[in-house]
C-alpha cells in the first residue's frame, strides 16, 4: 500500500499517485458551514431571479441586457466573493469562491460572462498588479462599475500562446507603448471596460502583459461571432491599431505575460471544472422532474430500467467530480495558507498555492467539461422528442456545454499537460515516480500476496485504489523507460495515461468523500453514496484497464508485453457486483426527492 500523509504534512500536487490519502484529511462539500451555505443559497436565487427568466433575452443578446446583470451580481457582491476586503470584495477563501462559482454555474451565456470577468478578467491585476495598478482598477472591478475581458487568443495561435504576433513597441518619449495587432475569442470583448491584453514588445521571445481601457485610442471590434451555443455571450475580435498604453500600464514585469496567462488558465480551469458540475446538477434536477412528468405506457418515464439507469449515472458522476474538486480546493487552499504564513505576499501565495496543483487543475478541467457533456447528452435522451425542440430546456443545456471542452485549453491539450506536468515534477526532484514505478515493476514478478483479508467496512476500495495507482505507475514508469524522449511525440500513449490519471484522481476522491461522510453520518444514513463510489470505482476499472492496454500494445511487444499485460489485469481486477441493483437504488432516492439530492 502507498504510504499514508499524517494530518501535519500537507500533500503535495501529484502526489495522490504514489502517496495514500486519510478520508479525514480532505474536505467533502458536506461539510459547509452556515455562512457558506448562505452564499450558495444567495447564488442560486441569483439565478432564479435574474437569469433564467431573461435566458432568451440574453441569447438574443438584448443591448445592455448582460451589463445589467453583471451590475446586479456586483451590487449583490457576487463579483467580489474572494477579492480581499481592502479593495471592496468579500475576502473569502479559495473554496468559498469555489462554491459560489459552482452555484452559479448553471446560469448558462451568463456563466460565462461571469467567469470572464471575475476570473481571467479581474484575477491579473489583483495578482500581479502593482499597489498603484490594484488600486485604480480592482474596487470598480470588484462591484462590476467596469467590466473586463481577457485578450490572449490570435488567429494563428491558439493552444502554443507564446507564438502571438501582438506587438507592442516603446513611443519615442519613452511614456507610452504602442500596441498593433489582433485578439479573438474574447468573451465581454463586446462590452468590456478593461481589457487583459497579451503581446510582445519588440521582438521578444516571451509574452508581456498589459492593462488597457476601452477609452485608450486604438481600439476597434468586430461584429458579435456567432456560436453553437452561450449564445448571449458577447464574443468579439479586437483589434489593436496603433493603440496607445500607459507605460504604467505594463502588468507585472517585461516578459512575465506567458506566466501570467499558464497561472491564470490554472485557475480557470479549476473554476470551469466547478461551474461544469453547478450546470450538470440543474439538469440532472430537470431529468429528474421531467422523467417524473413524462407518462408513456400508463406510467411514468422514472419507473422504466433504461431511464433509471441514465438518471443514476448522471449523479454518480456529478457526485464524483464534485468530490474532486472540492478536494484539490481545499489542498489549494492549504497549500496557500502554508505559503502566507511563511511570509509571502498574499496574491503571490494564491497563484503559487494553485500553481502546486496545475496537473490536478488540468485532470479536473477534462473531467468536470465531460460530466457535463455526458449529463446534458442524457438529459436530451431522457427528454426524447421534446430534448429536440427548442422549447424545451436541454436544446440550450446541449449547446452551452460542448465549448467547454475547448475552453481553458482543449481536453486533449490539458490530458498532455497532466502527464507532461507530472513527469516534470518528477525529473525536477519534486515528486519521486520512478521509485515507486520500479518498485511496481518488481511486484510483477511475485506471486500475489492473497492473505491481505479486508477488515474495514472500505479496505477493499481502498485497496482498488491502490491498485489503480499501481496500474498507472506500471503504464506511465514503462512507457517513459521504452520511450524516452521519444515519449512527447507519442501523444496517443499520453492521452492513455491521462485517462488512467483522470480516473484514479475521480476515484480516490469519490472513496474519500464516502469514507469521510459514512463516518460522519453512518453506513446506513450513506447508502446511496456507497452505492455510487462502488459503482464509479467498479467502471473506472474497466477504463484504467482499456487505456492501459491500448498504451501497453503501442510501445511493448512479446514477452513484455505479455508481462505487463498481466500486471495491468491483476492491478484492475474488481470483485462482480450487480451494477443494475445499485443504480436502481440510486435512481429511486432522486425519483423520490424529484431532483439532484446528493
């Protein structure tokens, strides 16, 4: 078994692949307190009283419309949930702000909007801002006075953001510099105030980054894109023409705009991750209801297997997700808390204390974006004929979710970066990899130990998870053994690992929320959550096996891969259980409570 963390040593990011994590050790969503509930609460009447009954309105993309509504969050406070006290915000911690953003999550072209501006919009200045920079922008940031938008996306690049062709160039009096080229993708670009904008000055290799008003001379737009779906958000290309910028201007220091922007998408991805499952928890509430509603054969919809099945598997993933991320947000926020109390300034901490667990940001990234997409594809199905019609609910909720597998870097671009991520953290000494892979390795060659008997009510998840870690440590140490610097070509091997990684992240973290809530609450008062992290656990099994073997046969071949093989299926054997009985039991706790109970 991998060894345990005690309470005072705080884990580190990556080091759920090699290191066995307490249930006591991690935050669960069950234990909010009063003052957080509040804020949730406060979030999802938001919704109900502005957004959702304007959700046409804002489609449409009604003049003036979104700013209202953002006008409306600020005045609520909502723009300034985790903005420290000083410039105008709430100051609350990092999964505080984790919660508010899930809660509003489900508010569709305004999620987005929303994300935008007190995320990538507002979260570089707060950080790298100088006092002066903070000062003049983030209070009126903070309560939505000025909106923002985030300028890093050009035409010719989009996941290598260093190869912008933005420049910026010093005026001759040395006060200004001078900004010529062309941003798209930019959400708020339409309305914003203030602008984040990436570009190179002179012929830098690296990006710098600069604060630039909507007022500064220079500046044109093109007409509102139109999309698939967040249909009410404004997406605009801008475009810089001898725009002149302040020197005071530049964000942080000459050639720190790379930085800024991996940071920051960080963040991001961690928040879309969260506002993924606030939007997949109202859907599955509306499949709920509707399979409820929905009569055919003289019964409702909810009473039939196939339906059943669907609205089960729609909450075992939410739930395991939810369990994720509230887990890394907590680590992030030890993580920042650590680093305060060693002396380091507070907005350096933040993004240093999420920087920690960029790969863990990346896994959740994919994972939330694909529940959704998973959840709302179900939510269509469940609806049938009317999830086709434009009257019903699911056409937006189908639509909305597919641009967040592209967001905040693409799935695939986020798989790549959580193995190369890890293995880095590895060659730099962070994380020891090899030393538990080789130790893995050598365990192949022993006869299985059988006289490990499970005890505890969980000692057989945990030791699945165990051994999904000995199943990842296998492919990932073999892989990077065969293939060496040939590894970073091999993208579809990579993408194997990052599905393994994925897999046992959810996992572990699912069993950890149960674990921790059953000892809370009692086995009994937790049945259904037994019942889903078995149920997740018991497939994810099957997937950590699949894309390990798809790894394995791409880069081993006789009596290795035959070796390996056999390591794989011995590290992914699951005891049989009936699946059908568990999800039935699940199915019938939602049907009775008629929405998303867990």
């Amino acid at each position: 078994m991998a060894q345990e963390i005690s309470t005072t040593e705080t884990i580190k990011g990556g080091e759920f692949l090699i290191r066995e994590t307490k249930a006591e050790d991690v935050f669960i969503p069950e234990e909010w307190n009063e003052e957080q509930l509040m804020i949730a609460q406060t979030c999802r009447d938001f919704l109900e009283q502005e957004v959702y009954p304007n959700l046409d309105r804002i489609d449409a993309q009604e003049e003036g419309l979104m700013q209202s509504i953002l006008d409306k969050a600020g005045e609520l406070g909502l723009l300034g949930i985790s903005i420290p006290e000083v410039y105008g915000g709430f100051g609350k911690d990092f999964v505080t702000g984790m919660l508010a953003t899930e809660n509003l999550g489900a508010g569709h072209s305004f999620s987005v909007a929303y994300a935008a501006h007190t995320g990538i919009g507002t979260l570089p200045i707060l950080y790298y801002g100088n006092n002066a920079q903070k000062d003049k922008y983030v209070p009126k940031l903070s309560t939505g006075e000025w909106k923002s938008a985030y300028c890093l996306t050009e035409p010719g690049s989009g996941s290598d953001a260093n190869a912008a062709k933005t420049k910026a160039v010093l005026s001759a009096d040395g006060k200004n510099y001078i900004l010529n080229g062309q941003k798209m993708w930019i959400t708020n670009g339409g309305f914003a105030d203030v602008y984040i904008v990436f570009a190179k000055i002179d012929s830098d290799e690296n990006l710098s980054a600069f604060i630039v008003e909507r007022s500064f001379p220079g500046i044109s737009l093109n007409p509102e894109e139109h999309k698939m779906g967040i249909k009410g958000s404004s997406t605009r290309q801008v475009f810089f023409n001898d725009c002149i910028v302040p020197v005071e201007n530049l964000l942080s220091e000459r050639g720190n705009g790379f930085k800024i922007a991996v940071n920051i998408l960080n963040l991001g991805r961690i928040k879309l991750a969260g506002a993924a499952i606030g939007g997949s928890k109202r859907i599955s509430t509306q499949s709920i209801a509707y399979a409820n509603e929905r009569q055919q054969f003289g019964r409702p919809i909810s009473k039939y297997g196939a339906i059943r099945y669907k609205l089960a598997e729609q909450a075992i993933r939410i739930y395991a997700c939810e369990a994720a991320i509230f887990r890394c947000s907590r680590n992030m926020e030890d993580a920042i808390s650590t680093l305060i109390a060693s002396g380091m300034e507070e907005g350096k901490a933040k993004l240093k204390g999420v920087e920690q667990f960029a790969v863990e940001a990346a896994i959740l990234k994919v994972d939330g974006s694909e529940v959704l997409d998973y959840v709302a594809d179900e939510g269509v199905q469940i609806y049938g004929g009317m999830g086709y019609s434009a009257e019903a609910p699911m056409d937006r909720a189908y639509r909305d979710a597919r641009i967040n597998r592209i967001f905040e870097g693409t799935n695939e671009i986020n798989r790549m970066l959580a193995v190369d991520m890890m293995l880095k953290k590895a060659m730099k000494g962070d994380l020891d990899l090899m030393g538990p892979a080789t130790k893995v390795a050598s365990e192949l060659m022993q006869i299985p130990d059988m006289s490990n008997v499970s005890e505890g009510f969980f000692d057989a998840d945990k030791k699945a998870i165990a051994d999904f870690k000995k199943a990842v440590l296998l492919v990932a140490g073999s892989a990077v053994q065969k293939l060496m610097m040939e590894l970073a070509k091999e993208q579809e091997v990579l993408m194997n690992i990052a599905d393994m990684l994925i897999d046992l992240y959810v996992s572990e973290s699912v069993q950890l929320r149960v674990e921790k809530l059953a000892g809370i609450k009692g086995n009994e008062a937790c049945k259904e959550q037994i019942e889903m992290m078995r149920v997740y656990l018991y497939d994810a099994a099957d997937r950590i096996n699949k894309a390990g073997k798809d790894a394995i046969t791409s880069f081993a071949e006789g009596d290795e891969q035959r070796m390996l093989l056999m390591g794989l299926k011995r590290f992914t054997k699951m005891p049989s259980m009936n699946v059908k009985e568990s999800r039935r039991t699940i199915a019938a706790k939602l049907i009775k409570e008629n929405k998303y109970c867990y």
